[in-house]
C-alpha cells in the first residue's frame, strides 16, 4: 500500500518476521556468501522502510541470487515487489519461501495479500485462513483485518464485519480495522454503523485522508452537508496533491 496515510505503512500491514536464520537445505553456499546475501537483505529492508521500493528490490534480487535458499530473502523480496505493485512476482517469490520452509507462517499472509491484488480472492481467503489457524502466527490481527479486505471485495458484508471486529478485538486501536469495519456496514446500507467505524478509524489515525473522505460520503448520504464540506476540506488539507483530494473537491461541489 502506497498511501503515506495509512497509519499501519506495509510493515506492519503484511506482518514482516526479519528472523535473521539460514536454511541451507541442499544448499552449498559457502558462509561468506550467505553473509553478504544477509548483509544486502538487510540493506533492502532498510531501503522498503525508507520507501525507496526500487532500490531495495535491487539488492534483494542480488540477496535472492547469492543464497536462493533463504525463505526470509524471498519473502522480503516478495514484499519489494509488492511494494513496486508487481503482485504476480509477489506471489511467485512468496510461493518459494514457503516451499523452502513450509512452516514460515508469516508468508501465508503475504501470498493472501499478493492474491488479493490480482483478484484470486479465493485463494487469498484460504491463505489468509491458514495464517490463522496456525498457533504460531504471532499477528493475526493482520491476517483478520487482510480476510475482511477480500470478503468486501467478494461483497460478502457480514463475513467481512466479523473478521475486522475480530482484528478490532486483538488490536483494538487497530484503525485500518475500524475503516474496513465502516465500508462492510455502508456496503450493507447501514450507514449509522458506519459512521461510528469511521469516526473511530480517524480518532486512531487522524491524518490517514482516505478516513475522513469515506466518513465525508456518509455525512452527505445522511444529508449531513456542513460535516460532509468539513470531511472533505480535511481530505484536502491531508493530501493536496492526490486524486483522493480532486475526488474531495468534486464532493464539495454544489455544498453550502
């Protein structure tokens, strides 16, 4: 996710383990060599952080081609392309990870999330779902929040209420959560529920802008016109230079 707004940013969102372990599975890379993979992999995850998604997908394909069996390389290589919107290499990379270590749980919430982007939210459910139901997954707040986002896509409102309610359950300053909380209740038409969502998601993340223009379209919907002009005047003051902000003045127009 690109937006600077979203106050969870891809590290958390995707549930990153930076587990520094070897695997050498049929594997001969001599030591030195799995060290500077290492050391470039670690270069990458700096260069994600600092959002600088080109750079660091540079040095992790060369991390990747120095110890291919690192499951921790592939996913944080999986984790640059998705951070470059290449979600098809995303997958195919994460798919590796956990082929060299099947038991690497984080992964699974990251195929679900390269899935979801290409559209197979099928099987981004059911790779979320595995996530969950291993007790090893140390953040399945994410996983749950991630499920939500494919049950809405599938427009499966109830099923996409109880997974954000669950994220909200575990992490209950989870804004994210409370937002996708607030699109399942408008998806359903009940735009009182979604109000409340809205309003907390920003209460948690006051500067994520795509907060206060999804809770400005409620306002408008419920004939709320001044907090609807105020909803969307923040939109623009958050993100001036955004087509989130064209689509704010758009809303306005025609607003006392």
């Amino acid at each position: 996710m690109k937006n600077k707004n979203d106050p969870k940013r891809w590290r958390g969102f995707w549930g990153l383990s930076l587990l520094l372990v070897i695997v050498s599975a049929g594997c001969q890379t001599s030591p030195q060599v799995k060290e500077e993979a290492l050391s470039r992999m670690r270069l990458g995850d700096s260069l994600l952080q600092e959002g600088k998604a080109t750079q660091a997908l540079g040095e992790l394909l060369k991390a990747a081609e120095l110890d291919p069996g690192n499951p921790v390389i592939q996913n944080v290589l999986g984790i640059a392309y998705l951070e470059k919107g290449l979600p098809q290499p995303a997958a195919e990379a994460f798919k590796k990870a956990l082929e060299l270590d099947p038991k690497y749980v984080e992964v699974r919430n990251n195929l679900g999330t390269a899935y979801l982007r290409t559209g197979r939210i099928p099987e981004a459910v059911a790779e979320f779902t595995r996530a969950l139901e291993s007790p090893l997954y140390a953040t399945p707040h994410f996983a749950y929040y991630n499920r939500g986002q494919a049950y809405l896509a599938l427009k499966d409102y109830g099923q996409a209420r109880q997974n954000f309610t669950e994220a909200i359950r575990l992490s209950p300053r989870y804004s994210l959560a409370f937002h996708g909380l607030g699109l399942a209740w408008k998806g359903s038409g009940n735009l009182e529920e979604a109000l409340e969502a809205f309003k907390k998601a920003i209460e948690y993340a006051p500067q994520y802008a795509q907060g206060h223009y999804d809770l400005g379209e409620v306002f408008l919907e419920l004939n709320q016109q001044a907090l609807a002009r105020m909803a969307f005047q923040e939109v623009i003051r958050l993100a001036p230079h955004t087509d989130l902000a064209l689509k704010a003045k758009e809303k306005m127009r025609g607003l006392p």
